[in-house]
C-alpha cells in the first residue's frame, strides 16, 4: 500500500546532505512510499535493492509538463494520502493541482537553500508555500527567514538525521594526527579554505595529514591549489565513496574540518551541516565555517571550533591535533550535542508531526 509519495530533485545515489535526507524520509516510510525523482548515473542498480518503488524522469525535474505528468500518474497508480516535496524549491509549484482523488495532505521539506529563496523571491516562495499543509526546517538560522512566510503554525523541525547507531566512536581513540573533510566539492563548503591553512597546519605538526572524501566541480581549482604547494604528499584524495563507507573513514581521523563560506554576500548560506554532525557523532571535534546555519552543529570552544577565514582554520586545526586530550574532550562533548539535537529518534518524532499534524 502506497500512503506517501515523494516527490524529488535530490535522491541517491546522487551524493549529497539532501539526497541523504530524503533517503531516511523514504527508508522511514518504506512499504508505504513510491519516490518520483531525477535519473543520475548507476540508479538503475541502486533502485533494484531498494525496497520501495521509485520511478525516474531525465533531470534535472522542475515543475513543468514531463514533471507533472508523471506525479498524476503516481497518484492514479498508488492514490496516495500524502505528497511530500523533498525539497519546497521549485517543485511546490505543483501542490495546488495535485490535491484531489486520493490525496489528503501535502507538504514539504526545507534545506538550506530555500533561505535564498526567501532573501530573493519572498512573494514567489510564499505562494509555494501557501499551497503546503507543513512544511520542515533545519535549523534556527533557516527558520527566521521561513517563518514570515510560512506562519508558524505550519513549522515543524526536522533536521537531517544522524543514525547514531551508525555514527559512533572509534573503539580505539585515535591518536595520530589525522585531519578528515567529507563534502561535495564546491565553493560553498570551503576546501580551498582548509589547503590555504594547510600549510600553516604543517609548519607545527609536519606529520599531520588531511585525507579529502567528496567529488563535484570545483575539484579541478582544489587540485590547482593542492599542485601549488612545495609539498602535497600530507593531502590524500579519497575521493566520493557510498554512505555506508563513510563512519569508518570518520573513525579513523581525529578531527573534521570543513570551514564553509556563505556566498553572493551571504545571499546563499550553508542550512545546517549533515556531515559535521555527524562527524561530531563518531566523536570527532569539529572546525567548521560561520556559514548560515552550520555553527549550530558545533559548541564554539567546546565540541569544536566556529571559523571565518584560513588563518582561524589553521589556529583550530593546530591546537585540536596537537593534543590528543583535547581532541578527546571536545569529541565527547560533540556527541551529547548530536544525541540532543540530530539524533533519528528525535527527527523520527518530527516527521511523524509533519505526515499527520
């Protein structure tokens, strides 16, 4: 029986904190969802071991006519209750329309980019939103600028959820100096922030070494800034790797850093921060940048450090692998933060909030 339809530009295997989310959406509701979402490279092998259906259109999937043609189609064949954007920008366009036969609620997911939305095309978004019965947010720096335009009787949070069974220490603290980033390589989540202060790292602890999981367009000018250095041999390039690889590689490092930048003055902002939870949640203390909502991820002084710019970068950096005991004590610290704010148990209750109000 099919209850929810979920409707999606953002679904693995596409790698991402989006498509991340909306996979736990799907994996909560399992045996009661069908997913309409975007042909990326290697679905065909990844539907097949999915225990729910998931039908795929060329992408990227916008609101427009091979879009709505296929959510009608979803909905004559699976008449569900509810419909669920993934993402409210730009595919809310089509709720109004899609509120009859067997359809009974629909909302929506918010991330961090809807925030630019807001910032840049109120009425638009408000519009979207009008056609929603509730709608999620991530964090309290995305909230403030939803809320006007939502109502805050229609807000519920649910943040990407950090399945702490999965994310957890290392049995063995880690003691090497050890430096791990894991994103998808854009301007955005600040690489080229962390080689610039790199070699700052180094001038202190010549064995540390950085180890760079992720792929995506700007890895050309990353590996541009990495060829610049007297000496690259303490970079490693991991590259992208499946979900299910990444704990491990997150035990095996002290600290994770990722000092993301807002963009286009501060226009388009990081909403959260999946991975620096979650890294926080394997007892790593975290670096990460002053970027929208992604200081909520850390305790400034004390899972973790809250940074600006390259030189901020290296000072954490420095002092973080420099002690072990340090490094130790703030990760402890950064668990009981995830387990009170982004642990699944707690954005479980969420989702059920936003499916049945």
């Amino acid at each position: 029986m099919t209850r929810y339809l979920l409707v999606t530009n953002d679904f693995p295997p596409r790698f991402g904190g989006i498509e991340s989310f909306n996979q736990w959406v799907a994996d909560e509701l399992s045996g009661e969802v069908t997913v309409v979402t975007r042909q990326d490279p290697g679905w065909e092998v990844y539907d097949s071991r999915l225990p729910f259906p998931v039908r795929r259109l060329p992408g990227p999937l916008l609101p427009g006519r091979p879009l709505r043609r296929a959510v009608h189609e979803a909905i004559d064949d699976s008449a569900p209750e509810t419909i669920i954007f993934g993402a409210v920008a730009p595919l809310a366009a089509l709720s109004p329309e899609l509120r009859r036969g067997s359809v009974r609620r629909i909302v929506g997911l918010t991330h961090g980019h809807e925030v630019t939305w807001a910032r840049s095309a109120a009425p638009l978004l408000s519009r979207w939103f009008a056609g929603l019965d509730a709608v999620s947010y991530i964090s309290d720096y995305t909230r403030y600028f939803l809320a006007p335009l939502v109502g805050d009787s229609k807000l519920v949070r649910i943040t990407p959820p950090v399945d702490m069974s999965v994310f957890r220490p290392a049995e063995q603290p880690v003691t090497d100096p050890i430096c791990i980033a894991a994103a998808r390589f854009t301007r955005q989540k600040g690489i080229h922030v962390l080689l610039r202060a790199w070699p700052q790292v180094l001038k202190s602890i010549p064995e540390a070494r950085l180890r760079l999981i992720g792929a995506g367009a700007y890895e050309p000018t990353l590996r541009k800034i990495v060829g610049s250095m007297p000496d690259s041999s303490s970079i490693e390039w991991v590259g992208p790797m499946p979900r299910e690889r990444v704990p491990a590689e997150l035990q095996a490092a002290r600290v994770f850093a990722l000092p993301v930048q807002s963009r286009w003055r501060g226009l388009y902002a990081e909403g959260l921060g999946l991975a620096a939870a979650e890294a926080a949640a394997c007892g790593l203390p975290v670096v990460v940048g002053d970027s929208g909502g992604a200081p909520e991820t850390v305790v400034d002084g004390g899972s973790g450090s809250v940074v600006s710019d390259a030189n901020q970068t290296a000072a954490a950096l420095t002092q973080l692998l420099a002690s072990p005991e340090l490094s130790e004590r703030m990760g402890r610290a950064g668990i009981e933060h995830v387990r009170a704010r982004y642990s699944s148990e707690i954005q479980r209750r969420g989702l059920r909030v936003l499916l049945e109000g």
